[in-house]
C-alpha cells in the first residue's frame, strides 16, 4: 500500500468549500463573481445559511499563508492521475474550516510560523522556497515524531491537524470521491431470483403474477390503451 492509500484511511468527512458571495466583492467583474457564488447547495436553515455566507465574506489567513498552505498540502497529498487539492480546492476549505472552527486558527498560524522560523535558521529562507527535500526533512520530524520523544508538541500536533484537513478537503470532493470509487445508490436491472437458485430450491414463480410484472427490457416504453380503457401494452 503506498503512502496515498493509506491516507485515505484517515478520511474524515465534511463539507465542501465554498467562494466568495458577490457582497463581498468590490472590484471583481460581475461575470467573475457569477462564477465564485456558492457552487454547492444543499439543506440549510436561513440561519445557516447567513452564518456560512458571512465566513466566506471574511479571509482569515494572508495571501502568503495561503500560498504556505499550498505548498504544504500538495506535500501531504500530491497531485496523481485521478487529480489535485487545486482539482478539490483544498486550500479554500482549510481557509473556511479554519473561520468555521475558531480553535484551529492559533494551532494552523502558529505551525505556519514556526516552519518559517525554523526553515530560516537552517537554510536560511522561509518554508516556501526551501528546497523540497529539506522540506520533507522538516516535515518528517513533526509527521512521524518519535512517540518518546517530547520534542515539538504542538508541531506534532499542527501536522496532524493539517494532514487531517488536507484529507478530508480532498476526499469530500468529487475528484477525491471518484478517487475512492464511492458509487452511492446506483440503479440497476433486477428480474428476480435467478432460475438457477429457484431450481435448487424447488420453488418457481406464478406465471399469471409474472405476466403482470413489468419487464425490465421494455420499462422505459410508454404504456398504450384503447378506447375503452384497456391496457393494450
């Protein structure tokens, strides 16, 4: 099982991201709003839907913590051939999840800083620009800590949260869904118990209450009476 598979065992389950409402927005062309308006829908009280709508009027994290988050993700969980966090937009969700769950917020800052701070005083540039091999170094320490060791708490504990909302960012979209091969509730042909298995069994369906059953072959056939009313087929 390579290290993707076994990410996805630690799915959580959430909801989607959304953008920008056009109240927000000052400068953006209104054709460019259009597209931004919330793109899911589904059951919410007006309540909620005035609380969800006032989270995405705000941006929480600075554009340069925004592109960190990037970064950071497409480390945790980088693009294949099924799709990307850009593909599911990841980064949008951690900006709404972070609004959304005000206790995330000093554990994602201060774990963004301390990468910085210590990407700085080893190789003497921010987290962002450091090379990627040094960044797995990095991040090698506070993903898989020694459990007895005491260093780096609450690093520990940043990664973990991140891995968590990068997971679940990507793996309740539909690129990360079509990823699972989730079907849901997909229809199909059902004509009874096979022969086969009525054989075994000695039993067999009436033939009159079969002739009143609907053939799974022609149900999409419009059905035709005469002028009396009588079913003609």
């Amino acid at each position: 099982m390579d290290r993707r598979e076994s990410l996805k065992s630690m799915l959580l389950g959430s909801m989607g991201a959304g953008l920008a409402l056009q109240s927000c927005v000052t400068t953006t062309p209104p054709e460019v709003v259009e597209d931004k308006i919330w793109e899911y829908t589904y059951g919410r009280t007006p309540k909620e839907e005035e609380f969800d709508n006032k989270l995405l009027c705000e941006q929480f994290f600075e554009d340069d913590e925004l592109k960190e988050i990037h970064n950071l993700a497409n480390l945790i969980l980088p693009p294949n051939e099924h799709g990307s966090i850009d593909d599911a937009k990841v980064v949008p969700f951690i900006e709404f999840m972070a609004k959304d769950v005000p206790e995330f917020q000093t554990k994602i800052k201060g774990g963004l800083m301390w990468l910085n701070i210590y990407c700085n005083a080893k190789y003497k540039t921010n987290f962002v620009n450091t090379p990627e091999a040094q960044q797995k170094e990095v991040l090698d320490m506070i993903a898989w800590p020694d459990p007895d060791a005491k260093e780096h708490p609450h690093e520990v504990q940043f990664f973990s949260l991140m891995r968590n909302l990068v997971m679940t960012g990507y793996f309740s979209s539909e690129v990360g869904i079509k990823e699972l091969g989730y079907k849901g509730n997909t229809p199909n042909n059902w004509d009874g118990v096979p022969q086969d298995v009525l054989d075994d069994h000695g039993l067999a369906y009436d033939p009159e209450w079969l002739a009143k059953c609907v053939d799974p072959n022609t149900r999409g056939e419009i059905a035709q009476w005469d002028e009396e009313g009588n079913l003609i087929s």
